[in-house]
C-alpha cells in the first residue's frame, strides 16, 4: 500500500554523525511512567516512518491448566472490535494511512507492534490503546477466530515439522507447564466462548510491567508522551504468576514416532533441556550452538549430514533460553530411510563438540558471524524496536550491545567444550519423529 510523504514542521533533527550506529544510553531514552510502563524511545530520521513494539506481561503461562490456548485465542479477539470501533471501521481506519498493527502470544508475555508514518503516530497509538484497553470481545467473531483455530490445528496435523516439534514438547516437558499447547486442542478451543476471553482480559491485561519501544522518526521526549497520552491513565498490575516446578532432568532417551503415512518425508527432533537466558553457559551455548548447526551451511550438522553424507533436506540446530529454561536442539527433514543414519550423524557432531577442541579459525569464524549479524539486525526500526523491548525483557542493559563484541569474543573453545559436555548428554535425550514408517 502505498505510504503519504510526511508532513514535518521546522527542520528535521540529525543525530550527530560521531554517534554509533548501535542503539544504547547514549542515544536511547528510557522512562518509566507511574502506572509502572517502561518507554523505551530511539529517534532515526533516515526514513519518515514509525515503529511501536512491546509486550503485557499476559501468556501462557497465565491460562488454566485445563484450558491451554486460552491466552492466545484472546490476543487473536483484540483486533476484531473495541467498544468504540467495529472489525471493519478498526481495518478501515488503519488501511487508509498504510499502517498496520499486529498481536501474537507467547508463553510469557503478549506482543503487539505498530508500523506508520510519523505523521499518522497519533491515530495508530489511538486504535492499539483502544484494543488493548477497551476490546469488545463481539460473539460473532469469537465463532469465526475459533474456526481459524481449528483449522489451524488440522494443518498442524498434516505438517511433518510441526508434528516433530510438537511430539518433542510433550516428550520433554509433560504436564509441566512449559510443554502446554499455545494453540490449544479441539476440546479446549471448543469450550472457550465469550465469558472466558473476557475474564481472562479482565483478569491479567494491565499495565504494569508493560514495555513500549519506540523507534523512527519523532523526538525521543515526544514519543514518550505520546505513549503516556495513549495509556498513562490506564491503571493496575496483573496477579503475581506462580512459580513454576523445577523440571526433571532427562535421565535416559525418550522416543516418540507421530506416525503419518501418508507422507514422504521424516522430520525429526532430537534435543536436551537447556539454560535460562541470563544463566551463565548460554553464551558458551549460543557460540557452541553456532558451530554445531548454523554458521555457513548450518554448521556441522548441515555440512556433514546434508552436504557430506546427502541424507538430509536440512539439518541444523538452536539453542533458546527465557526466563526460564529452554531447550537445546538439532533438527533435520530426512528420507525415511535415513533416519537411523542421520540420527546417528548428529549424534557423532555432538560427541565430536564434546571431545574435540573447535579449531580457532572455526571458532573465530562463528565468533564473527555473532557479532556481524547484529548489525544486520538493526538495519531497520523494526529490528531496533525488537532488540531493544528484548533487552528490557531480560534485563540486560542498555549498554548490553556495546558489551556485546566483547563477551562473544572473550569466549574460548574451553568454554564451549565444557557448556557441550555438560547439556548435550549422547545418552539421554529425547527423540521425536513425525512421518511414514523408518526404515
């Protein structure tokens, strides 16, 4: 859709060209409203545009035990009606400046983000405060959003990959809070109706620990009280969430086979139970999971079990970490009759980390993809936006990407070697497939 030119009034503000190109105190405001929002605002005047990005601390962590995919369908019903603007008038309004808004869920928190021109920030912020603050819940949609969500869940159903993933979830989390469905299932979503969505809003949606960043062009100071205008008198905290059980540690290998026959393909997941974001291996982690199966053709796993060996469609690994634990996996797309040998294959790469130092010219390669691909990353408003509400997340700092460089290249190929040995266990893991009969 095509976007207005941008009507600014006097000239329009540099940032001084001695600065970094890296967002940090020096050139990031922070603020912290009294009803307990965090603003994080970032001027950039290269091109006449906006982006809002945050979160309510709302998830799936929040939903009854006995009704997963109750936090998602809400944030799905946010967008379809205000009490004072209709689905339609909501699309109306915002596809006649070319801007958008947009919700997803998480297990932690709820995720909203805007995109606009500048000029048209006042408006976007108005519709986002409306649908975060005042939704309607209308019956009708609520029967239309729960018909997308079955159909959701039938396709997940038919995909190998997801399949896969799903399997490795129940496989290491159980009932644990951490392996529930975001989606939901069939009884679930059909016992979700109007009462339980707003409950659900009534109870948990409140500003209190909510994060908004800011990132394009408007002064830093305006931007924030632009934020307080739209949602400074909204008022309230959400329940203190309940502390989740410590996980079992995998003890031996668990396996599961989501059998599809009518599919050509395995997809697999074999994986471990990881770190926290802030522990102290998840750097080791994160540069260790970059050798393994993501630097050039996803690191060893792609060079040796997809290019070397041909068994693999793809092949490569991920490491995550929140605020609680995460995992540690590597995944791979493979012809049924591969699947012994490619499980075997990542297996060795694994063992291979354990008992091998990384050459420096590898390790330092991997060392520079880290740090190159930062920048990459914030190439764009939307990926300033994005880094930034994940440092205030964490808690990192806002100094933390001018740390960044530093911390990777401190690590040394001892440091990934101990972080391997100590959570890639050869025996015990788990292991899930979702496709046709292995061979």
């Amino acid at each position: 859709m095509k976007m207005r030119s941008l009507r600014l009034h006097g000239a329009t503000p540099q940032p001084p060209a001695h600065k970094t190109s890296l967002p940090g105190p020096d050139d990031t405001l922070r603020r912290v409203l009294p009803n307990g929002i965090t603003v994080l605002a970032r001027e950039n005047w290269a091109a006449p545009s906006v982006v809002v990005e945050g979160y309510l601390v709302v998830g799936n962590l929040d939903e009854p035990a006995n009704m997963p995919g109750l936090a998602s369908f809400t944030v799905s019903m946010l967008s379809r009606g205000t009490q004072k603007r209709t689905f339609t008038e909501i699309n109306e309004t915002i596809e006649s400046v070319g801007a958008s808004i947009g919700f997803s869920s998480d297990r932690h928190i709820t995720n909203f983000s805007t995109k606009s021109l500048a000029e048209d920030l006042d408006l976007v912020l108005g519709v986002l405060a409306e649908e975060l603050r005042q939704p309607a819940f209308p019956a009708p949609y609520v029967d239309r959003v729960r018909g997308l969500r079955l159909t959701a869940l039938a396709e997940r159903e038919n995909d190998t990959r997801q399949m896969a993933g799903r399997a490795f979830r129940e496989l290491m989390f159980g009932d644990h809070p951490l392996g529930r469905d975001m989606l939901g299932t069939r009884e679930s979503i059909a016992g979700i109706n109007r009462d339980l969505l707003a409950g659900f809003y009534e109870t948990h949606y409140r500003p209190a620990g909510m994060v908004v960043t800011v990132v394009g062009a408007v002064p830093a100071e305006e931007a924030v009280r632009k934020i307080e205008a739209a949602f400074g008198d909204w008022q309230g905290a959400p329940p203190p969430r309940l502390a989740l059980p410590p996980l079992a540690p995998l003890t031996e290998v668990r396996k599961r086979h989501a059998l599809m026959p009518d599919k050509t393909q395995c997809d697999m997941v074999l994986g471990w139970q990881g770190m926290r974001r802030l522990d102290a291996d998840f750097d080791s982690a994160r540069l260790a999971n970059t050798v393994l199966g993501v630097f050039g053709l996803m690191g060893r796993l792609g060079e040796n079990v997809r290019e070397r060996q041909g068994m693999a469609y793809y092949a490569y690994s991920r490491v995550s970490g929140d605020r609680e634990p995460g995992t540690w996996v590597t995944i791979a797309g493979v012809n049924p009759a591969n699947v012994s040998r490619a499980q075997n294959a990542m297996l060795d790469e694994v063992k291979r980390l354990q008992d091998e130092l990384v050459p420096a010219d590898e390790l330092e390669d991997c060392k520079s993809y880290l740090t190159g691909s930062v920048p990459l990353q914030l190439e764009t408003n939307d990926g300033v936006a994005s880094l930034l509400a994940d440092i205030e997340w964490h808690g990192l700092g806002l100094d933390y990407l001018e740390r960044y460089p530093k911390i990777i290249n401190s690590l040394t190929a001892e440091q990934v070697q101990q972080v391997a040995q100590k959570y890639l266990h050869p025996d015990a893991y788990v292991f899930a497939l979702a496709g046709p009969e292995a061979a």
